[in-house]
C-alpha cells in the first residue's frame, strides 16, 4: 500500500514528508527530480516512476508535486485517486492549497495525513469525518483555544464512520435549512480551420451545498434523465433507484461535495454556442503577417456570453504584434509568445474583434506550425446539454428546507485551429 | 497564530531548550513543545534525542497530546528500541479504555512500532481488538495483523491471526470485511502459496454484499480480490459481472477500473452468443470514456490500460475514436499514449479522420510529438491496407514542408511502407532521393541507404548515391555503416559490372578499416559468400524478406491474457507481467483468463456437439511455412532411388584468401551471378538467371481427373528447359491409390539413364511410394510411359497455391526441377460417407464464416447424374431433397489428411439442357474450399 508521501515545490525542494510504515530515504525523490529535469514544463512530468526499489506515483496540483512511494504492486488510479484526495482535503481545510499556508498548519496536515491512511490502507478520506476528528484551524478556534487551553482535535468518537451512512455525521443542527445544486457544464471541442467540429463533449457536474438538520432523505428528478447514460455518483446514492427509475435517491453529506459528474458525448446533442473567424497568415517574402480575429455567438438559446478570454501560443518566430482590439484588452507575452485577449461579454449586435500585424524576427522563415486559439466563457443560467431539474423533495424531516437551482455553462478545453 | 513558529527556533541549543519545555509542569507548554517537536520532525530534523522527554507526555488525558506522542513514537522507535518498550504499558492500558476511539488509536499505533521487542506484547491486546465488539476497532484491529506481518512473519501465524482474518471476511460489517480482505491481500503477496484467500461461492457472496456498502477504497480491495476467483461456470460469472457492473458508475476512478478488470476477466468465460455478453460490452464503453475526462495522471493510467482492452477486446470502443483525439494542452505523455491508441482503433472506417488527425499533429510544435505523429501515419498505412495510398501521399505532403524532423521521420516510415507493400509505391523514390542532403539522423540515412539499396535496380543514379554516403563511412553510426555495407552488396548482385570497385571499397572499409566487430563480421560473411559462392550469396543477401504487419507491435497474446488479468495495476502501466518487475520477483503467481465453461445444462456446448473432425487436424495442412526455395534445394536427391549421388552442380570456388587474393576471385564472381541449372555448359538456350523462376513456373499443371476418366498428359517439363527431356504426365485415383501416370520423351541426341524422381515437402504430404522405374536407357526420340503409385505419408508443409506440387527429376546430364498443380480429388478417400445426423451437427458447428459459396454453370448433367459422377469421385450424396422445383443434395467427402469437407449443391435448371450449380462448402480448413470447387467442376463438366 502506500508507503509514503513527500510534498516537492516547483523549486525542487522537499518541504513535507509523511511515511506511513517504515522511513523511506528522501533520497528516493532524487529519481522523480531527474525525471523533472528532463520534462520541460512541469506538468509533462510522468506520474508513474520506477526506481529500483520503489515507484513514485505524483500529482502535480497548485504549483506542488504530491509524491507518494510505494513499494509493492499497488493499483495506481487507488493511489492517485487518493493523492487527489489529500489536495481536495487541504483545499477543504485551510481554503487553498499551498506552500506557506501547508508550512503554517504542519501540525493539522501532519494529523490529518495520519488520518488518512493507516499503514497505507485508506482510513478517514471524507472531509465530513475528518473534521470531526481534527478540527479545522480558523482565527476564532487559535483565539478560543489559547484562551481556554482546549485542543483542535476532537474527542468524540466518530460516528460517522460506523454508521451505514459513513459520509453523513450525525446530530447536524442548523437555523436555516437550505439545500442548492448547481449544474454545471464545461464544453471540451475541438474546432478545425473550417469551422466544422472535429470532436465535442460536455463534462457535467452537479456539485451540491446541503446544510440541513437531521438525517434528510432527497429525491431529485430531472426532465430528460435520458440526457444521463455516462454517470458517475457520489456513494451516497442510491445506484438501483436511478437504475429502475432515474430519480437520484440520497441521504446527502453535510456541506459541500458533488452529487454526480457526467458525461454526453453523442454529436448532436452538444451546440457549439460560440464561433471565431479567424485569418491569420505569414507570407514567405516580408517579416510581417496578418493577424484577425472575431467572435461570436452560435447556439446559445438566447442566452448571453460572458467572460470572454481568447488566447493563443503564437509561434516560436513571432518578435511582436501590433493589434487593436474592438473591446476588452489584449497583450502579448514576448516571452513565452503568448497572446491573451480578454473579451469580456459578447454583444451579438457588435462582434468584438482583435485586428492587426505580427511581426516576425528578421531572416526567421515562414513559421511550420499553425497556433491553436483557445477559448473560454461562461454563460450563465443554461446547461448547454438541456438538462433540467424537475423537482426536488424531502422526506424524513418535517421542516420545510429553502432550495435552489443554477445551471452553468463553460468552455473547458475549447480549442479552435487554424 | 500558526504553526509556522514552530520553525523558527532554530538558534543554538534548540534540543536542549526543548527539553526542558517537555518536562514543564504546565500542561499547555508540554503541547506547544510536543508540536515544536512534531514540526522539526515532519522536515527531516533528527530530534530522536528526545524520545524518553516526548514518552513522558504520553500518559495524559489529552487526546491531542497524545496522538502527537504517538506520531513521535512511531518515527522514531524503531532507532531507541529499548526506550520504546517503557510505551507498552500505555498501550496495554488504552487498549482496555471504554472509548473505542481510544482502543482503535491504540492499537493502530502499537502496529507501527516496528520494533520486534514490542511484538511479542502486542499479541495479547491486538486478540483482543479483533474480537471486539465495536466493529470501528475490528476494522482498525484486521489492519493490525497486517502490519505485524510484515515486521514478524512468523508470530502472525503461531498466534493464529491469519485464521481470525480469514472470518472476518464473513463479519456483519462491511468495512470489517473490506479491511480483511485488503490486509490478506497484502498479507498474500509475500506468501503465494499460502492461499490466504480462497475463495468459494458463499464467501464470493459475502464479498459481493459488503461491496455495496462499503467505501469506496473498500470497495476496492473487494474487487480487486474479486478478480482472482475463477467462477465454475458461466452462470456464476454472469451473476458476478451483473453485481459488479454498477460500480462502473462509481465517482473513484480506480473503483470503476478494478471492476473493469473484473469484468474483462469474467466476461472471457461468456459465450458470445449472450445477449448479457453485448450488454456488458456497451455498458463496458462509457465508464472507460469518462476516465478520459479526469484529471491527466489519472488519464495517463486509464489510458494505458485502455491499450490493452483496445487489443484484447476492439470492439467496446471502436465507435469512440474521438475521444482520443489530442488536445493541443494535454501533457506530452497523454498525448503519446492516445496516439497510440488511435492506430489500434484505426480501421477501414475511420482511416480518414484519423489521417486528418494525424496531419494535424504532425505541425505542431512539440517534436517528440510530431515524430510520433509521423510515425503514426506509417502504421496506419501498414495496419489498413485501404488506406495506405492516402497515407503516402500524406507523408509526402509532409516531406514537401521541408521541415528537416519531419522529412526525416516519413523517410523512416516509408520505408517500413515499402516492406509492406513491395512494388507498389516506389514511385516516390525520386521525392525521397532529393531530401538525400537534408537527413542528418542515422535512422533516417539508414532508411534511406536500405531504400537505395533495396531497389538499386529502379534507381539509375544507384551507385552515386551509395558511392556519396560512403565518402564519409567512418564518420557515420554503425546503423548507417551496416546499412551501407548491405545495400552496397546488393547494388553489386544486381548491377554486378558497374560497381566492383564500390563493393570492394565498401567490403575493406568493413573489415580493414574499422573496429567494430559487428561490422567487421558482416563484411567478411559478405566478402566470403561472394567469393565463394556468388549464387548463395544472392539467396542470402537478396532473399524475401519476411512481410511485416500490425502485429509486430502489438502485445503478444499470452502476455495479453495475462495483463487482462492486471488491469489497474502496475503490470498494466508498465505493460509487463508483475514478475518482470516486481521488487524480486517474489509473490508473483502468474494468472490467466478463465476458460469458457458452460454449465452442464447448456445444450449448446462444444464437447456435447459431434466433432466433424478433431481440431488438432487441421493443423497439419498449416505447418510452418517454410522458405520455398531453401527447401527445393535442399532436395536429397540420392538414396530413396539408385544412381549415384550427384555432384553439386555450383562450381566450388574453394577456400579464397580472403585478405589476399580476394578480390581477383571477387572479380571473377561476377561471372557466377547464375543458378546452378544454368552454369552447366549444356545450357539449351535458358537466358541467364531464368532457372530459379522456373521453379515457380506454374504454367503446366492442369486439372485432370479420376476414376472413369483421366485427363489427357500435359506437358509439365518441356525439353527446352531441360536439356532434351520432356515429361508429361498426370494424375489419377483408382481403388484407393494415387499414382502419377508420367510419360518420358527424350528429344535430345544423347542417351539418358539414372532417372530418379522426387518431390518436395507439400500440402498434403504427396510422396512417391515406389522409386520411378524406367527399365531401359531411353534413347533419342524415345518415348517411355510410367506410373508413379503415390502415397501421402510424406513430410508436410503448406503449398501457394494449396494444390502445388514440386518435382525434382534427375537423369544422368542434370537434375530438373518442375511444379505442377493436381487435382484435388485424387486425395477423396472412399470412406467419406458421413453419418447424416454426424453431417447435420458438424454443418451447424463449423462457423459460418468457414462457408464458401461457388457457382457451376451450364452443366450438362441431371441431380441423378450428377450423384453418380460424383461417388465415382468419392463425393458422397447423403441426403436430397427437393425445394421449390430446386434439388438440393447434401454430400460430403473427406481428404486423404482427415479433413472433412461438407458441400450442399443446389441445382437449378438454367436452360434446357443444361444446370447451374450452386455450391455451398463448409470446412474447418476453409483454404481447401476452392480448390474442391474446382475439383468439382473438373468432374462434373468431364
């Protein structure tokens, strides 16, 4: 199982380590630093590693690679998944996941990595059940702890995790009982030069906020449940339910976490809600190229765009490009030869474009390689899918619990060639 | 307030402050101390110096203070083992303590003290926690006894602690269940013979039912142990995989793929007929395409595994080449391996998105990338045939960008597309040739000097660019240096006048010049066969090259099995079975895909069905195929029949000089670039190098037939190509023997004596039985008539065409060698009357796609007539029937080796006097089917 972790800034330095059965050398790292040092960029990476007497399985997540060692035939999804897990709790714990803010609470990560895994079996991996048993520090808890000498670690048993419903503590208490859903949809579409797609899907996730008191038992029912034939669900729910009805039958997690994560990749039933038009050309002769682009809506039921950001990595050859932008702002990065636009909201009346010349260095031919635009957007109160709630219910509780719906749509990776 | 300030005391003298912050009364110091400790810890500080301070705290009601300790405790006792037994006692206690929490952090912290002293005392309180009635510290406890495994082996089993585990695996709660059966597996690994975890159908039931209940890392443990069972039959698999599939839906990626593992596995043991088993396929598909949307580490992995269900299985996600499509930001090791996957997905159907595809890739600015994407099209020309025009033109649109990698990359590829495809594309030659400057990388100058060499023939300017390249020769790679040498050679054997010189300039760079063995070996094997026997060394340098396929990257099939067998794990990364690379191999049992077994009540079943012939037998039609050539020559002319043995007609150079006079004698080689037939002086007339093709001279043979009639003798050897001898001749089938009616004319001026036949090894093993028998000397113009009885218990090999027949005559000027074809029904045994319900259960259990369909046209014979011809034939008439005005007959006839052929012939009547024939065979060797047609038709229209 896994034998041990080692958390590695982007500066190549080790600044955490956690074993969970014998001490493992953090010479062993020396390897997965080689194999930073020939991978130009740090998310290129490999995540499997082989060394003579381990493997490093890694995760690279704001800006830290998570380590794990392990030693003997371990499942790698299991021990990924579960890295995945130690930033999610992190994230969860202290609000953001990074170098300093892991340096000021060593102590919780400390515990709670203890937690997490017992002699590499996984132990407490729900943030409802760790939180019970180490508390979270806030300001308010140092303050109170200071004063009255008591300690972030709780001395409860925890329920939860003997319970049939190990993901819910018991006793929740709270004032206001609201329960909000949020569908969200991210667009991943290859566009080619011509404007037709090449590929397109949607990656839909329905993240919940649930702050109820007791033990809530909810049916959540959609319109068109046929939309979901690629599904992935939270374990609490109720898989024979959905099979035989497609109603999502549950007894939710207290707080934040997400309910199911789908799926829809048939063609047609993803509408590409934006277009570029774009013509950029370098000419053999002159050091100077055109450079033009627009945007606009396509199928976005009526629906504005907002959060326009268009960028792109021009080629190697590029020295400078003088642009002009119909609205938003635009730079280009000399450097790293990358040329972001932010658009901001696209009014269908007026379509923003981005006009002008690219320059290359002089003597430099003709650049081989086309660049790829990448886009990203937003819109607001429409899943892109179709995919509608039809009606939430409670039962088990008597009280009558605030509810709410939004939907959203963005681009994930939403590439358009050129 | 952070902790962060636990790091910042590092002035001198910070142990010995620390210390006395322990010992401090004050409850609040001693954790704030604690956590100091901790911190400096957690870095890779050594404060094990402070060990009996830091156990000191530990006797405390605090339960903070006290999983610190225990944190500290467990860094560190192993180097202070002496001091870490004063911490038994604690344990013990807590062990005992009402809360459970307590009990469980007692003993989970007691196991990782890995310290033998400590052991022994743990047993007694660890007992204890395996029988306790809170199942939070049961679970905790079953992962104890895998942790003193692995510091004491054999304390584990005195005590018995492997047989409380194993029934744990029956506990009323689900997470128990799950941390036993993760604890016996690991527990397992290191004893592989131990069975730990066998498995019968009632625990298999327990194990399904906490799956459903328990986490999801519970979940996986289950399934992955579930995945060593083997059902016992079909029935059970299919119960299994239908409780297994709703983990495809799970949020955790590893769930979803331990329970594809499962179901790859089980589904082996399917039979395909099931509407389950396409069930499960489509279900199969969306799980494994929704791990492509995950994160990339997790991407990399599914991936991987993908690979391998993608060759096992290619129909699950045939449809979904798209998703696999590159994202320009995909990691480089993503995109590689989707790459990878889309040529194995690559098919007729969507060879031209994948092009385009590729096309793509091949401009952008990643170069590994683009190289892969080069490569990529070359296997996709060599994997679908369809498409490999497409693909060339592709490459060579690559070569027109100049771009120096990629032109390169093509010229590599293309030439794997020449050895798959020979004589079809070279028309690009001259593109390629004008790149010849730009290739600065030894595999692509290599490539291109196999190119040149390969077809020196087609290229004018052969021997100036071989000639440039070898300018530089010892600045170049061995790569290039071999490959030169080689395509030199074979610019000699084919153009052997022009470049003597190069050959020799290249031959003593080779050997004289240069240090590398490798090189310097092959240039003598080549320098020696040249001077010694030019003619082998046109065989050996010029043979065929065996063809290369798909395949050559794919996983072997064995090994696939048994990677199925580790989806999920990190055999299926490495692509390698766990004992090659597994931390000293040990633990590792090899495992395999189930059998199918069906249950018993199964009607369908392959032992209930009668065998039409033994699956074993087919096989001997398809030998190992054989290099044609080196066994023709290989003929033992002498001992089955009299005459002395001949002489090797190659003129024998003898042992050359290598070093001295070799290269007169390579010289004189040129003039024995000749095969053996044609360096006799008596050659009539045979243009030069023409005797090796007339080995595969085919024009001869023609279809005769048996029984009541024999076809007229055609002419197999005609005198010209045989320094006067003509032989005619053909087959015939009475009363159960074969014999070969052979007609002998001599029309040359001298007489002929010593004949002697033989034939090479062939389809069906055709042998003489008797020495050829020719009486007298035959004179000038003598005409002599024999019959060769045949039998067919000779040596086999698989024949193109299948009916092909090689004969080597010999006589006292030379040996002659000739092919002919015989018909197929001289090998229908009379006993090849099948049962007629034998005949009904072998038609429904030859696969359909072993039918073949012919027609006979205008045939001059009613059913009746066609019946009789037929059983004179040994095709045998087992039922008619009449449908609609048609005939159907039903026959079958058996071969000589054993096979069973089973034909239905429909009869029609076309016009008046004549039948159309329709022709049905089914056969377990499907390559026979056409020519028992023919021989159908040879009997039918005769």
């Amino acid at each position: 199982m896994i034998h041990s972790l080692f958390l590695i800034n982007s500066a190549g330095d080790i600044f955490l380590e956690k074993h969970w059965k014998s001490v493992v050398s953090r010479s062993v790292c020396d390897y997965f630093f080689e194999a930073q040092e020939r991978a130009t960029e740090a998310e290129n990476v490999p995540p499997v590693i082989s060394t003579p007497h381990h493997y490093l399985l890694s995760v690279y997540r704001h800006k830290i690679f998570f380590v794990a060692v392990i030693q003997t035939e371990v499942p790698p999804l299991f021990v990924i998944e579960f890295l995945h897990r130690v930033v999610d709790t992190f994230q969860d714990y202290f609000g953001v996941c990074s170098e300093p803010v892991i340096k000021d609470n060593v102590v919780v990560v400390y515990e709670v990595l203890e937690e997490m895994l017992d002699n590499g079996f996984p132990l407490a991996t729900e943030s409802n059940i760790l939180k019970e048993l180490i508390k979270p520090p806030t300001i308010l808890r140092t303050v109170v702890n200071t004063i009255t000498g008591s300690t972030n670690v709780g001395d409860q048993l925890p329920t939860g995790q003997l319970s049939v419903v190990p993901w819910r503590r018991t006793g929740v208490k709270y004032t206001n009982n609201e329960a909000y859903f949020d569908v969200i949809e991210e667009i991943d579409a290859i566009i080619d030069k011509s404007g037709s797609t090449v590929t397109a899907e949607i990656q839909g996730v329905i993240d919940a906020c649930v702050k109820l008191t007791g033990m809530p038992d909810l049916t959540l029912s959609f319109m068109n449940p046929r939309l979901l034939d690629d599904v992935s669900f939270h374990p609490c729910v109720r898989f024979k339910r959905w099979e035989s009805e497609r109603i999502l039958s549950f007894i939710p997690p207290d707080g934040n976490f997400r309910l199911l994560s789908y799926h829809v990749s048939a063609q047609n039933l993803v509408a590409i809600p934006v277009y570029v038009k774009h013509n950029i050309s370098f000419r053999d002769s002159s050091s100077l190229g055109r450079f033009e682009i627009t945007v606009g809506p396509k199928q976005t039921m009526g629906k504005s765009i907002e959060g326009v950001t268009v960028s792109s990595q021009m080629p190697r050859g590029v020295l400078s490009m003088n642009l002009t932008p119909s609205q938003g702002t635009h730079m280009f990065d000399p450097v790293t030869k990358m040329l972001s636009w932010d658009v901001g909201k696209i009014n269908p009346q007026k379509l923003p474009g981005l006009k002008g010349t690219v320059s290359l260095q002089a003597g430099a031919s003709k650049p081989d390689e086309n660049p790829t635009i990448n886009l990203q957007f937003k819109i607001q109160q429409l899943a892109i899918s179709g995919l509608k709630v039809n009606r939430l219910d409670m039962y088990g509780e008597k009280y009558k619990p605030f509810k709410g719906i939004k939907y959203m749509t963005k681009a994930g990776k939403f590439q358009v060639r050129t | 307030m952070t902790d962060s300030k636990y790091f910042t005391t590092t002035k001198k003298g910070e142990i010995f402050e620390l210390k006395a912050e322990l010992n401090s009364d004050k409850k609040e110091k001693k954790k704030e101390a604690v956590k100091k400790v901790i911190a400096s810890m957690t870095v890779g500080k050594d404060v094990s110096a402070l060990f009996p301070d830091v156990v000191n705290c530990m006797q405390t009601d605090n339960l903070e203070l006290k999983k610190l300790v225990y944190l500290y405790l467990m860094n560190y006792a192993k180097s202070q083992p002496d001091m870490a037994i004063m911490a038994v006692n604690t344990f013990v206690k807590d062990c005992e303590d009402p809360n459970p929490l307590i009990r469980a952090l007692a003993v989970r912290t007691m196991g990782c003290i890995r310290v033998d002293k400590i052991t022994e005392y743990l047993c007694e309180p660890l007992r204890k926690c395996l029988k306790d009635e809170d199942p939070y510290v049961r679970k905790t406890a079953a992962v104890c006894v895998a942790k003193l495994h692995d510091i004491n082996a054999q304390l584990v089993e005195d005590q018995g602690f492997l047989d409380t585990l194993k029934d744990l695996i029956s506990d009323s709660n689900p997470m128990v269940v799950a941390n036993a059966v993760a604890a016996l597996s690991e527990i397992a690994e290191s004893h592989p013979s131990s069975n730990l975890l066998d498995l019968n159908p009632q625990s298999i039931n327990k194990l399904l039912t906490a799956l459903n209940e328990c986490t999801e890392w519970g979940q996986i443990f289950i399934l992955d142990c579930l995945a060593n069972y083997t059902p016992k039959d079909d029935r059970e698999a299919q119960s299994i995989c239908e409780r297994v599939t709703p983990r495809l839906s799970h949020a955790n990626s590893a769930v979803v793929l331990s329970a594809v593992k499962v179901l790859m596995k089980f589904m082996e043991m399917l039979s395909k007929d099931l509407d389950y088993y396409g069930t499960l396929l489509k279900k199969l598909a969306p799980p494994l395409v929704t791990l492509l949307s995950a994160e990339p580490e997790l991407q990399y992995v599914a991936l991987r595994n993908i690979n391998l269900i993608v060759q096992k299985r290619p129909e699950i996600l045939k449809h979904e080449m798209k998703v696999f499509f590159v994202k320009y930001n995909d990691p480089i090791y993503v995109k590689l391996e989707k790459l990878d996957i889309m040529i194995r997905l690559a098919s007729q159907a969507n060879i031209a998105q994948v092009l385009a595809e590729l096309k793509e890739y091949a401009t952008e600015v990643d170069v590994d990338f683009v190289r892969k994407a080069v490569r990529a099209i070359g296997r996709c020309a060599i994997k679908v045939e369809q498409s490999a025009e497409r693909c060339v033109s592709t490459l060579l649109d690559l070569i027109q960008t100049k771009v120096n990698y990629v032109v390169q990359e093509a010229i590599v590829v293309i030439k794997d597309i020449f050895r798959k495809y020979p004589n079809k594309y070279e028309s690009v030659i001259a593109t390629l040739c004008e790149n010849l400057d730009s290739l600065d990388e030894p595999e692509a100058r290599a490539a291109m000097i196999w190119i040149v060499g390969e077809y020196a023939e087609r290229i004018d300017n052969a021997d100036e660019l071989l000639e440039s390249f070898l300018e530089g020769f010892h600045d170049e790679s061995t790569q290039v240096q071999l490959q030169l040498l080689t395509a030199i050679v074979k610019l000699f054997l084919k153009k052997p006048t022009e470049t003597q010189e190069l050959v020799q300039q290249v031959l003593s760079l080779a050997t004289q010049d240069s240090d590398n063995p490798d090189l310097r070996d092959r240039g003598y094997i080549y320098w020696r066969l040249l001077s010694t026997d030019p003619v082998a060394a046109k065989e050996v340098v010029l043979a065929e090259k065996p063809l290369i396929s798909e395949e050559t990257d794919l996983i072997e099939p064995t090994l696939l099995d048994e990677l199925i067998c580790y989806i999920g794990t990190l055999a299926s990364v490495y692509h390698k079975p766990p004992s090659a690379f597994v931390e000293g191999g040990r633990g590792v049992v090899h495992k395999s895909l189930p059998p199918r077994t069906t249950s018993s009540e199964s009607t369908e079943s392959p032992e209930t069905a009668p065998a039409g012939a033994p699956p074993g037998e087919q096989l001997d039609v398809i030998p190992t195929q054989g290099d044609l050539l080196g066994d023709l020559l290989n003929l033992d002319l002498g001992p089955p029949v009299s005459g002395p043995p001949l002489a090797t007609s190659s003129v024998q150079m003898g042992a050359v000089d290598l070093l001295g006079s070799g290269l007169d004698s390579l010289i004189g080689a040129s003039n024995f670039v000749s095969p053996p037939a044609a360096a006799v002086p008596a050659n009539l007339g045979a243009p030069m190098g023409s005797g090796l093709s007339d080995l595969f001279d085919l024009t001869s043979g023609v279809g005769t037939l048996s029984g009541s009639y024999v076809a007229p003798k055609a002419v197999w050897l005609p005198a010209m190509k045989a320094k006067g001898l003509e032989i005619s001749g053909t087959f015939t089938r009475q009363v159960g023997s074969i014999s070969m009616d052979l007609q002998l004319t001599n029309k040359a001026l001298q007489v002929m004596t010593d004949f002697a036949i033989q034939f090479n090894r062939n389809s069906f093993g055709l042998a003489p039985a008797a020495p050829l028998q020719v009486h007298a000397p035959l004179s000038p113009n003598q005409t002599v008539e024999i019959s060769l009885p045949l039998n067919t218990v000779g040596s086999v090999m698989k024949m193109e065409p299948l009916n092909n027949l090689q004969v080597a005559v010999k006589n006292n000027i030379d040996v002659f060698y000739f092919s002919t074809l015989y018909p197929l029904h001289i090998l229908f045994v009379e006993d090849g009357k099948m049962d007629r319900q034998m005949f009904l259960a072998t038609w429904k259990d030859i696969p359909n796609e072993n039918e073949a369909q012919f027609q006979i046209r205008d045939c001059p014979l009613n059913a009746e007539a066609v019946s009789s011809r037929l059983q004179s034939s040994n095709i045998f008439t087992i039922a008619k029937r009449n449908v609609e005005g048609q005939d159907m007959l039903y026959q079958s006839l058996k071969l000589t080796n054993g096979i069973w052929v089973l034909a239905e012939l429909r009869i029609q009547p076309g016009n008046p006097s004549f039948m159309d024939l329709e022709l049905s065979l089914k056969c377990r060797a499907p390559e026979v089917s056409q020519h028992v047609y023919q021989a159908y038709e040879t009997i039918l229209k005769n």
